[in-house]
C-alpha cells in the first residue's frame, strides 16, 4: 500500500529540514531579536517534540 501523500511530504520537509538547518545563524540574525525569538522557540518545541524534530 503506498504512503499517504502527507506523509511523504512530511518525510521529505523532514529531510530538507536537516540540510537548511544550521547551528549558526547567518551574521545578518545574530541580532536580530525576532529571529532569537523564533530559533529559541523552535528550538523548544524540538525538544518537547523529538519525534518531529
């Protein structure tokens, strides 16, 4: 039975979320308080969600 095609599109989004993913933002975020915001966010929601990360 072949996949849902949700579920391919979350796989794939899964696995280009891994190659834009970056330890460390671009210089022209580094202070830009929105974008610490958002990356500590997301960052916290990975943590609660390992499975989605």
């Amino acid at each position: 039975m072949a996949l849902h095609w949700t579920s391919r599109v979350t796989h794939k989004a899964r696995d280009m979320s891994r190659v834009f993913r970056s330890n460390r933002p671009p210089s022209s975020f580094a202070d830009d308080a929105d974008a610490r915001r958002m990356r500590s966010e997301l960052d916290a929601i990975r943590a609660r969600f390992p499975d989605h990360a």
